[in-house]
C-alpha cells in the first residue's frame, strides 16, 4: 500500500555547519573575548537578553566543549553562563561528555551618561 501511494523516496537530512566556525571561536574563546562561566552572572556586565540553552555531545572534551560554544555564537551570544559538564563512561571504557550552558547577550556600556542635576 505505501508504494502505491508514493512517499518512497528517502529524505536525507543535511549536516549542520557546525565545523566551519570551530576555529574562530576557538580563537574567541583563547582571547578572553567569549567568557563561559559556570555562575549565573559575569561581574561587571549586565545581561540584555537570554538566547536560550546550548548543548553539544561528543567522544571528546574539546569537540563537545567547542561545539556548544560554535552554537551559541551561531545564535548571536556573548557568552556562556551557567555552564556545566557531565562525563558518562560506558564498559567498552569509552568516554561521553556532555557541555552545556546558557547563552547570552550583555548590554552595551552606556559611555556619555549626562548626569542629572540634583534638585534641592
């Protein structure tokens, strides 16, 4: 009955872009110029807006690392709040991380704040 109704072609998923920014936020990340941070907060930045939870798994640390920031820098981040990590080890002794953490946006620093006069 399926083939006579078509619907038999296979539909191939494309794979993500994931690899292509890998060396530039490798080199955000080195810099100091992508923070990931395992609070809640970056101190002296306020937070504009939360873009969400970013998450990559893999065989290796730094893939997965890596491949959660390349997703929020691919959403727009700053930074990584948050960010937490988890190592499951199967009997073969294979290892399998898990990088996660939320994505973020600062304000940007207002520079010629006029200041107000005090009223008496």
């Amino acid at each position: 009955m399926f083939f006579l109704l078509g619907g038999n072609e296979r539909k191939v998923k494309k794979p993500a872009p994931q690899a292509e920014n890998m060396d530039k936020v490798k080199e955000l990340f080195l810099s100091g110029k992508f923070p990931v941070v395992t609070t809640e907060f970056l101190e002296g930045r306020k937070l504009e807006k939360v873009l969400g939870l970013v998450v990559c798994r893999g065989y290796d640390s730094e893939e997965a690392f890596f491949g959660m920031a390349v997703r929020a820098v691919n959403k727009g981040a700053q930074a990584i709040i948050g960010y937490k990590e988890n190592v499951a080890f199967h009997p073969d002794g294979s290892k399998f991380f898990s990088c996660y953490g939320t994505a973020v946006q600062f304000e940007l620093p207002q520079r010629n704040r006029r200041l107000e006069p005090l009223q008496a």
